[in-house]
C-alpha cells in the first residue's frame, strides 16, 4: 500500500469528471461497476499501485483519452 497525495487525487478525480460528464463517452465501454470502483480507488487514502494503475488504464481506454501526465514539484 502506498499513500497517494491529496493534489494528485484531485486531479485524477478531476480527470474522471470531466470524462465521464462528456457526453461522448462510451457508456457500454466503462461500466457502471468500473466506473464506481475506480471512483473509490481515486477516493480511498491508500491503495494498492497495481489496482490504482489497472483502473486508471482500463479507465482512459474507455474514455478514449491518453492519461495526462502528471509531475511533481517537490
């Protein structure tokens, strides 16, 4: 487990809004279970890498976007 910083989960989380209010989305692509489940991981304090990355992934193909990329200034 590892903890995500709370700007990265705002900007994920901003992400998935902004494609899932987009009226081009695929609905039968991301299922509701998925989009519910990716939500949670986006939302949880801690999560595993792996789930964070497969959800993440499976979510951008059915959203038909290339993820943006995200860096940190530390």
């Amino acid at each position: 487990l590892f903890p995500l910083s709370k700007s990265y989960l705002q900007w994920k989380t901003h992400w998935v809004q902004q494609c899932l209010n987009d009226p081009n989305f695929p609905a039968l692509s991301a299922k509701r279970q998925h989009r519910e489940a990716l939500l949670k991981i986006l939302t949880s304090e801690r999560t595993r890498y792996s789930n964070f990355k497969d959800h993440i992934n499976t979510f951008s193909l059915a959203c038909r976007e290339t993820i943006p990329t995200y860096e940190t200034k530390d």
